[in-house]
C-alpha cells in the first residue's frame, strides 16, 4: 500500500502522534517515554513560549490506515535570525524500518520548508535547545534519560541513505562518583576560589529562589553560557517563567550549585536530580493513576543509584578558569551521601573542550553518540 502523510488538524490526531512513539517503544527496555501532559504542552501553541517566534506542523504516515510513522516541521526564526539561516528542523521523528516511509516524512518537511523560503532541512531538533534534540547513533543498549531521543539502530542508516550529512555530534558521559574527591581537583577549586573572590550560595528554600528572583537568573545565565553553541536559541522571559514553573517544583535544592563572585552576581550554575527514566517507563507516560508515586519515590523516597546533571552553565567571562571545579566539590559530598554510583551527562558537543575537560580527573565511560543530520532542499 501506497504511504498517505496527513497533517495533523485536531486533538485527535495529536493525541495520535504522541501516542505513536509509546505504542512503537512499549517493549523496547532502553526507551524512556514522556509524561504525555508534557509532551501535548510542548506541542501546543497556546501553552508552548517558544511558538513566539516558532511555527511548526505535524504529519503523520499512514499505510492502510495504520500509523507507520511521524514528524514535526519547525521554523525557529529567532535561531534563523540569528545564525543568517533558512533552515526548517525535523523533530520528533519515528518510523518503521521502511526507506518509503522515512522518506516520505522527511520530504513532507522539505515541502512545508520550501513553501516557507527555508533552503535546508536539519534536525533533529525541536522548538529550541531546551527540547531533546539529536538522534542517537551509538549506545542503542544503554538506558536513555528524561530529556533525550532514543530510537532504534536503524534510524542514522536511513538518514544516511537519503542522503543527509553531518551538522554536529553530541557524545554523553558516565561519570562515576568517586569515593574521594581527587586531590588535583580540591586544589583547582581552592585556587580558583581565592582568585576570583568566588564563593558558593547555599540555596535554602525554593520559596527564596523564587521570590529573589534566583531561578530566573539561572535560566539568564544559561542564555549567556550557551549562547555561542551550535543553533543555540535564547530563551525569552516567557519561556524562562515557563521553564521555571516546570523544573523547580522537582528540585532538591541539595542537588544545585550556584557560584557568585564577590559582587554577588551568579557566575556559575549546576542543576542535578535523581534519574526519573525508571519512573517514567513504569508510568507508561501517564501521571494518573500511579505515574505520580513512581516519579514522586525516585525523586524523594527511594532514589535509583544514577542521577542526571540537568545543566551546567558558566559565565563566558568564567568560562575556562576552573570555576566548574568549584560546582563539583559542593555536589559531589551530597551525590556520596545520597547512594549515587554515577552520573549521566546530558549530551555535549563533541568539540566542546570547555565542557569535555571537566571530567578530565573522574572515572568516565562514553557511552552514548547522538547526531543532527542536514541537506539542501533543492
């Protein structure tokens, strides 16, 4: 039977293409799903802050009726704007192991793309950075996380046989939490310290956080610190209040770091918490009727022994003076405290020095690859 791409018009068929993902993944033991309440709020342009200054579409691939695969088109003008680009993302792409399909979703993009007056297609990616974004190539038996893509081996080999390149790779890293911090490292972190006037902000209630403004400073700083990395997409104020209401009801304030200089000014952030992608596979991508006790135990009660360093952010003025040093020995004594073996990375661009040489004096093992493909569209 000959693929049918229809495009998504309702709630129905939303609720469809979230769906297809959990239904194609339900036996898979390495894939994490989404909370579906996050995943319908992410695709929302009444409740998503980055439909500001994006537009997108939804397709799906039918083949006698049946759901064969799936994708986003997206248009992110600020990150366009701002790199000199005409570039329309794929995002969120499945599909069967069926060249036909892969194809027909990938030249549904192009099509939305060019009628757009966009001249490459790239992905994947999703509305801006702080959506998951890349498709993993390498580490296909390795447990995801949270906020990554998994997807099956055959993927990149269809890419690759539509003739898509490589824009850029992100690797991730297991690093394994010493019993002792190494001793090169307290003295980086001491020297630092005492040469920059820096000092660590003990964050005591989430109540401070807000109401001083801290978690928005946060996001702020992100903005700064990521502002020169590949496509990078600045967040808005809106974007910020959104992010802020979404992550810091979660937190374990123990599990974050907040350096300041001496004129009180946040110069650098690290942001941890316990693995949620157990608890998330036991909720099936549903809060009700138990999802909430298996996300609520992970984070509170019962802690897995991994935990996931959300974001790591330095002041580009801070940046490459071993500030990052000083991050880790406030949270590495609480990691030990609290039964963690090793942490997950979320992922890094493989030519990041800054971020790579920061592990440099820890047990590490790289154990995931993920990559963005581009081409032309003609």
């Amino acid at each position: 039977m000959a693929i049918e791409i229809r495009k998504v018009t309702d709630k129905k068929m939303l609720k469809r293409f979230i769906r297809f993902n959990y239904e194609f993944y339900k036996d898979n033991p390495y894939s994490v799903p989404d909370l579906y309440d996050d995943m319908l709020g992410t695709l929302s342009s009444k409740r998503n802050a980055a439909f500001d200054f994006c537009e997108a579409d939804y397709f799906l691939a039918l083949r006698d009726g049946q759901t064969v695969g799936r994708v986003a088109a997206i248009i992110n003008r600020r990150a366009n704007e701002k790199w000199g680009k005409r570039i329309v993302r794929f995002g969120w792409i499945d599909f069967i192991d069926d060249i036909e399909v892969s194809s027909a979703l990938i030249s549904v993009v192009k099509a939305w793309g060019k009628e757009r007056g966009m001249d490459t297609i790239e992905g994947p990616l999703g509305f801006t950075d702080m959506d998951a974004e890349g498709m993993l190539v390498e580490g296909f038996d390795q447990l995801s996380t949270m906020s990554t893509i998994y997807n099956y081996p055959y993927y990149p080999e269809h890419m690759e046989r539509l003739g898509m390149q490589k824009s850029a790779d992100w690797v991730e890293m297991k690093i394994y939490i010493p019993d002792t911090i190494p001793e090169r490292h307290l003295r980086i972190a001491s020297i630092v310290q005492q040469k920059h006037g820096l000092r660590i902000r003990h964050l005591k209630s989430k109540w401070e956080i807000m109401k001083k403004g801290v978690a928005h400073q946060m996001f702020r700083l992100i903005n700064q610190a990521y502002a020169p990395l590949f496509n990078y997409s600045e967040m808005t104020e809106r974007q910020i209040d959104q992010y802020v209401r979404m992550y810091l009801p979660v937190l374990d304030l123990d599990m974050v770091s907040v350096v300041e200089n001496s004129e009180g000014e946040m110069v650098a952030v690290g942001i941890s918490m316990p693995s949620l992608s157990q608890a998330l596979q036991r909720a099936k991508g549903k809060l009700l009727p138990w999802g909430w006790f298996h996300l609520l135990r992970s984070l509170f009660w019962k802690r897995p022994k991994v935990l996931d360093l959300l974001l790591v952010a330095v002041r580009p003025d801070y940046q490459g003076k071993g500030v990052n040093a000083l991050l880790f020995t406030q949270l590495i004594p609480v990691y030990q405290r609290l039964g963690f073996e090793y942490a997950e990375s979320n992922p890094e661009l493989e030519l990041n020095d800054k971020v790579q040489n920061q592990w440099q004096y820890f047990r590490t093992e790289q154990h995931k690859r993920r990559r963005c493909y581009h081409q032309s569209i003609d």
